[in-house]
C-alpha cells in the first residue's frame, strides 16, 4: 500500500469515528460541517452521505426504505421518522 493511501485509509476511519461522535451527541450542524469536508477531502463518501441525511432528512428527495420488519416504503413521512 502507498503511504498516500494508508493515510488516506486513516482519515477515512478517524473522519468515520468524529461523524460517529457528533451524531451520538446530536450536534447536527458539526455534522453537517464534517460530512461536507469529508466529501471534498475524503474518498469514502457513503458514510458521509449517510450523516448528512441523518443531520438534514430534508435533502433526501424519494428514499425507498427496507425496514428492519421487512417491509419496504417510498418517500418521506415526516411523521414516522426520528433522529436517533
């Protein structure tokens, strides 16, 4: 492995890790914040799309969900969704 990709493999992981932290603590614009610079810095963009949407569900647009009972639903119901 190159030096560039171990540390890059390493930003990702800590970068995981902060996002991880700021949700837990539910400090949502530090969220926001670090999943942007995760996007432009980083090379793992899933997580970061993933604490982006929890930070701002606004800015998925149809999701289709597979909930853990099986069942699978489209769109927003602003209702049913709660941050964790």
């Amino acid at each position: 492995m190159l030096e560039r990709e171990r540390i890059q493999s390493i930003f990702d992981t800590k970068m995981e890790h902060l996002l991880g932290q700021l949700i837990a603590s539910e400090r949502w614009s530090a969220v926001q914040e670090q999943a942007e610079r995760w996007l432009v810095l980083g090379t793992a963009h899933e997580p970061a799309y993933r604490a982006l949407m929890l930070a701002h569900p606004s800015v998925i647009k149809r999701p289709v969900i597979e909930w853990p009972a099986g069942a699978v639903t489209v769109g927003v119901d602003v209702g049913r969704w709660r941050l964790p």
